[in-house]
C-alpha cells in the first residue's frame, strides 16, 4: 500500500472509530516514510486517537541556541509510534540561561520530565569559533574557564530548582580549525580547547545524578560537519542542521528518551542463515558459509561484534531460527569464525515452526513481556509477519547489504541503557544459574524440598550510594512483580532516604548458584502508628521462591520495632502487575479501601505475623531500631 | 508544468499546512491559507528539501511563498540536475 492510500485508510479508520486499527496503520507509515510531512499527519491522526491508546505521557523541555521548531513534529511522530505521547516545550530562542537560572521561569513551572540543553560551540564561545586565531594561550584558558564555568552553574541551578533529568549537547568542532593545519601542530590549539570543555561537561555530568551528556561532537562528525551543517539556512532562520540530518539528530535523542521512558528492548532475538552467517547451513555446510575476517563473512562477523556489545550492556541474546536443530548447533559450536558461542545464547528456537509461537515461547522462558523484545532476520517476509502478529515485538529494519547489518544494530535506540550496573553485565549469566534452577525444580520432589535445596540467603540495607542506581533503575524497569509501580529517579529517591519518615531498603537474592545481586526494593512511610509501602518490587528471576514473603516479613517486623500498630499498602493495577494482585490478600492483609481497579490493603501488626520462610536465611544490615 | 510533480506538493503541503489534498490549488498561498506562518513555511521548504534530496537557495525560497511558485522553482530544480 502507498503512502497516500495508507493515509485514507487511516483516515477511514479513524472515522469508523477502529482506534487500534488505525494505530497499526499509522505505525506501519511511520515505519516506511520518516518524512517532515508524515510526521506532521501522523502527529495530527495520534492526537485524534490519542484518548483510545494508551500511551506513556512525556513532557519534554528543549532549551536551545537555535531554531529546532521543524525538529519538533519528526519527535513526536517517532515517540508517538513507540508509544510515548510528547509534550515538547522549547526555550524563547537563547533565553536558555535566564529559564535555567530563575526558579520562577516556565521551564520549572511545566515540571518537565526531562530537559534538554542544545547550545552550539559558536554560541556559547563565540571567541573560540571565530576569533581563535588573534587569541593568545592565557585568553583560550580563561575562555575555556568561562564557558565551563557557566556549564556548571546552569547544572547546579538545574539541580536546585528540579529534579528531572537532564541531557546536555557537548560543543561541535569547527569543520575547518581556524589555524589550518596547524592547529594540530600548535601549542594552543582551537580542537584541543574545545574537547578540554567536552571533557569538563563529562565531570560536570558524572557529579550530578540523572544529568547527562549527549555526545554532540560524536554526531557531527559521524555524518561529517560539511555534511551536516546547512549554512544558507543558518544565516537565513538560524537552523544549523541540514534538512537531510534533522532524523539524525532526532534519532541521538531517542538514544535518550527510549531509556528514560523505559521503552526499551531487554533481549534481542537473531536469525542465523544469513543473518549471524552468510548462506544457508543446512545446504551449504560448515565449510560452505561465509563467516569469517576477509570478505564476504567479515559483515556477519561485524553484526557478531555488535551483538557482543549488547550482550556486554547487559542485553539478552536468543536465537530464533528455522533450521534443523543439529546443522545450526554444529555451527554454533564449532564454526571458528564464530565469535558468538552457545553459551552467549540464553534461549534457542531452532525448528521449523512459526517464529511469532517461537517469540512468544522465548519471552515465557525468559519470564518477560513479548514487548521487550526485539527481533532480527533477514527476511523481510518474516519480519513483516512478526509486525503483523506480534506488534508489540520491536522488529529491526535491516538493510539489504550485510556490510550494514551492525550498524542498524548499533543505531538502535531500544538497546540504549543510561547507566549500567553490575547485575545488567552479569545479567546473561544469571539467566543460566535459572535454567539451572528450573532444572533442580524439576527433580525435586516436593516445593518445599526445592525452595530448601535453592539454599537462599537475603540481605536487606537501608539505601545507600552504592545502591543507589540500581535502585532506581529497578523502580522504572519492574513491571510485573510491582505492586505500585511508581517511577523514581535517583535524585528522588535519595531525598526520600533523606527524610525520617521515609525508608527506603535493597534486598539482595543469593542461592547454591550464584549472587543474583539487587533484586528488590521497598519503601515505606511511617505516620504516627501506620507504615504505608509506597513501593515494593521484585525482579521477576526471584518470584516464586518465597523470597516476597522474607521481605514482607521484614517490613513488617521494621514497622513494629519502629512503633507501627498497622502496615498499609495500595495495590495499583496495571496491564503487566497481575502476579502481585494476590499478594497482599496471601499474607493475611484486609481491604482497607477500594477506588476502581485500585486497592488498600491493611495488615493489623498487634495481631497478625508475617513469618519469614525457615528456608531462608534473612540479614539486615542495619539497625532495627 | 508536470501534474506528478503537482500531486507531490500538494501532498506534502496538505500534510504540513493540515488541509486535504484537494484543498490546495496552484493559487494557496501564505495569504490565503490560515495555517500558512513562518513555522509552516519552514517547514515546508526543509519537507521539499527532504523529500527531493537537494538545498535550496534564499533567492528561491524568496520565490515560494505560493504553491505555484513553489512547483515552478522545483521543476526547475530538479531539471536542472537531472
């Protein structure tokens, strides 16, 4: 179907009130044209739907040196199709000190939840893009001290007034330095001043949580400055960006706004025939693929080191490919241009079923939602089958070249993370010791047999530092075993800790087979004689192992050492948190209040105890009061 | 001038000025057309920029202030490359 025959139909779509139709439809256009003029009808027909999807809201600052008006409907089609609904408020054109600066300003009264700050090196160091050559050594310092300088004022006076995140371009390099060739040559350098204040913004940003920078200086060269920059448009409106790269900057934002709304992809599901391979292993043999340092098997070798790096960031790798199981084992295992093992794979689907069951069965086993995965196959028949049966899937536009393979993988914005902790770079490893344990399930007889036989010991903290990421990011990431799931940065969570009333504990999950690091979080609030949890989450590779039970049992026994009579708690229902819907009515809690699908559950602490499993061994590494 | 090309703006600008195709004529302009500003027209000039793959010059975009106009500058344009 053509673009103009898709936005009839959905226009028709609209009109006969099929929202979730016309959704698909506007997904499919967006995906096949990335164009200003889609971007505007897609942004028109989204918000015509937007009461009957459910979409994330997102509120967006811009603060900026430059015009980025026509960059504005490109990201709200891009966030629109991937489920956020993107409010975008942009600074008055260079007022960005005075918004950031005034605890008055707009920008603070929108409480965005994230800003970012888009200045040019020509902006803000007008003397060190124009003027470079008639400077002397002392007069770069002092200009490179200057615009640090304001760097680090604007991001604490950020800090003081709001606690979103917040994301900073670092400075772009002129195309040409002002001295030639030289510059390379020259004591006091033009490039080298400029990349002294990139490396300064990385302090700035690594002393601050939640602020971070977004490596502009990498974007422009990337595409090349020549390339990139439009000079006719600059001088006559004040747009530096040429029309061809305004997606290209839009997609570097998205690198952003994937992990800050969550939408992200925690495995990544790979083809093998000529996709980790060139050809067909079954037809062509081990000695017949081309896999390997020299071409043709360089480009799959390529796609292999990009996988390596999403496997290191913590990204799950399965395969899912149509083969017979012996031939793509073989390989797997023995090819020597392998740089991907089998035990890089946690789950595999080598069969010659449909791959949409086969996607469906590899995010059960990995006990996560279809919606967290992302899915890779050279073949555009499959590929468009998963988007028609499992929209939810994120299914990756490959290009018809192998050379390009790593790069769309590499370009992705679903497998940005913004920080990482220990558990995501052990997180494949993890999965293995639970293939382990569903195995040792297996076998034993009796539950109780297996949750003794697990050998579990937990350790609960109080917050601190070292916890404090981690914490965070399972806040916004848990969504099924989360009986609030409210969203909390660190910066929030820490003024939180910071308050009396308010606790905040880590739960940390070790067993026969390994640590399986932080896995669960509480918070609670304790007024006169109730504690009320505002949060409490558990990974979902620790449920089912009464481990919840150990932690409430905690609490509860924290609360009552701490002068509580009662615990309280909401459960708040979403489309993913059913496993925790019972939980509070299994430990002897009783309604409290109900408000439509939302519930407070009571627990009387004078009369009711919360036992802690004699299977688990609980220590708390604090003081109980 | 060629009637695909036509059709081609028309689309584009329904799209950003949020008209139906068939509700622009050579004669829409940024007089005659409400939704027609400055952010628009920017717009506008960066979606035909875009979608035709080339950069268009002050003097030109003086010249675009109407869809003829705007279709006359492109058709030279383009055969102008080809």
């Amino acid at each position: 179907m053509n673009s103009s025959d898709l936005r009839q139909e959905i226009d028709r779509r609209i009109a006969a009130a099929d929202a979730a139709g016309a959704a698909r439809s506007l997904a499919d256009l967006w995906f096949k044209d990335h164009s200003a003029s889609t971007a505007w009808f897609a942004c028109s027909r989204y918000e015509q739907l937007r009461p009957k999807l459910n979409l994330l809201p997102y509120r967006l600052a811009i603060l900026r040196s430059f015009t980025v008006e026509p960059m504005v409907p490109l990201l709200r089609a891009a966030a629109f199709s991937a489920g956020i609904d993107l409010t975008v408020r942009l600074s008055e054109f260079n007022a960005h000190a005075q918004e950031i600066l005034d605890p008055a300003s707009s920008l603070y009264e929108l409480a965005p939840d994230a800003a970012i700050l888009a200045v040019q090196t020509r902006d803000i160091a007008p003397d060190l893009w124009h003027d470079f050559s008639a400077l002397n050594a002392e007069q770069v310092q002092a200009a490179v001290r200057r615009v640090t300088g304001e760097f680090c004022t604007w991001v604490r006076a950020f800090r003081q007034h709001s606690q979103t995140h917040l994301i900073i371009h670092n400075l772009e390099q002129p195309p040409i330095a002002s001295l030639g060739i030289l510059d390379s040559q020259a004591e006091v350098s033009q490039t080298a001043a400029i990349q002294q204040i990139n490396q300064a913004l990385r302090t700035i940003a690594s002393e601050h949580s939640g602020v971070y920078v977004l490596d502009y200086a990498a974007l422009v060269a990337r595409y090349g400055s020549v390339q990139w920059h439009d000079e006719r448009k600059w001088l006559m409106v004040r747009l530096p960006v040429a029309a061809q790269n305004l997606n290209r900057l839009i997609n570097e934002w998205l690198r952003f706004l994937h992990p800050l709304t969550g939408k992200v992809a925690k495995a990544i599901v790979v083809d093998l025939d000529n996709t980790l391979w060139g050809g067909v292993i079954g037809e062509d043999g081990m000695a017949g693929i081309q896999l390997g340092p020299e071409h043709p098997g360089g480009a799959y070798q390529e796609l292999q080191r990009a996988l390596l790096d999403l496997y290191h960031r913590g990204i799950i790798l399965a395969v899912c490919s149509k083969n017979n199981s012996d031939d793509a084992m073989e390989a797997l295992q023995k090819h020597r241009g392998m740089l991907l093992k089998p035990e890089h794979f946690v789950a595999m689907r080598i069969n010659w079923g449909d791959k949409s069951q086969n996607l469906r069965e590899i995010a059960a086993e990995l006990n996560i939602g279809v919606d967290s995965l992302a899915f890779v196959d050279d073949n555009p028949i499959e590929r468009q089958q998963i988007r028609t049966q499992l929209p939810e899937v994120f299914v990756i536009e490959l290009p018809n070249v192998p050379m390009e393979f790593a790069r769309a993988i590499r370009e992705c914005p679903r497998f940005e993370r913004l920080s990482l902790s220990a558990e995501d770079r052990q997180r494949s490893e993890c999965y293995q010791k639970q293939a382990e344990r569903e195995l040792l399930k297996q076998t034993t007889s009796t539950r109780e047999d297996f949750y003794r036989s697990l050998q579990q010991a937990i350790e609960i903290a109080p917050l601190d530092k070292s916890t404090l990421p981690r914490i965070s990011q399972l806040t916004n990431k848990t969504n099924q075993f989360n009986l609030t799931t409210r969203r909390y940065t660190e910066q929030q969570i820490w003024e939180l800790g910071s308050s009396p009333e308010w606790n905040c504990f880590s739960l940390r999950v070790r067993d026969r087979f390994g640590d399986n690091g932080v896995v669960g979080v509480a918070i609670t609030r304790k007024q006169d004689k109730t504690c009320e949890i505002d949060t409490l989450l558990m990974s979902c590779r620790v449920i089912g192992r009464t481990v919840e039970t150990a932690f409430l049992s905690f609490l509860a026994e924290h609360a009552r050492k701490h002068g509580a009579q009662r615990l309280t708690g909401w459960f708040l229902l979403t489309r993913k948190n059913a496993p925790a819907r019972d939980f509070y009515s299994n430990h002897g809690f009783q309604i409290l209040q109900q408000n439509g699908d939302d519930t407070l559950w009571e627990l009387n602490l004078e009369q009711t105890q919360v036992a802690c499993p004699e299977w688990i061994q609980l220590h708390f590494n604090g003081d109980m009061g | 001038m060629s009637s695909q090309l036509f059709e081609r703006v028309r689309g584009i600008a329904a799209d950003i000025l949020e008209l139906s195709p068939n509700q622009i004529t050579l004669q829409s302009s940024s007089e005659n057309v409400q939704t027609w500003d400055s952010v628009r027209h920017l717009n506008l000039i960066l979606a035909f920029e875009q979608e035709f793959g080339l950069q268009l010059d002050p003097e030109e975009i003086d010249q675009m202030n109407n869809i003829e106009g705007i279709t006359s500058i492109l058709e030279q344009k383009l055969n102008h490359h080809g």
